[in-house]
C-alpha cells in the first residue's frame, strides 16, 4: 500500500518517475509495481541506517 501511494501522489517524484519509466519500457504494471516497492525498501533501510548512525547506535 505504501508503495501504490509512492507511486500515485509522492511528494518527491522519484517513485512515480521510476514507475512511469518501467512501464514506458514494456514492464507489466505488477512488475513495475513490485521494483518499486524494493527501491522503497532500500530507501527506508538507508534512511534507518543513517538514523542510527548519526545517534551513536552504531558504530562505523
């Protein structure tokens, strides 16, 4: 669901490029769909990781 709304309404259009690109190269809407939910993933897994980062939790 978090991806759908990426895609649909994201502030940044990021997502919505990234969709738009897939589908303009001949992907089904459910694999497009499906890329885009793993370049959320990663996002939000950067972004926690950074998070902790910078609080001290871990240590590089």
């Amino acid at each position: 669901m978090a991806t759908l709304s990426a895609v649909r309404w994201d502030p940044n259009p990021v997502m919505k490029a990234h969709y738009q690109q897939l589908r303009a190269r001949g992907k089904l809407a459910k694999v497009a769909l499906a890329a885009c939910m793993r370049k959320l993933l990663t996002i939000v897994n950067a972004r926690r990781r950074d998070e902790l980062m910078a609080s001290g939790m871990i240590a590089t």
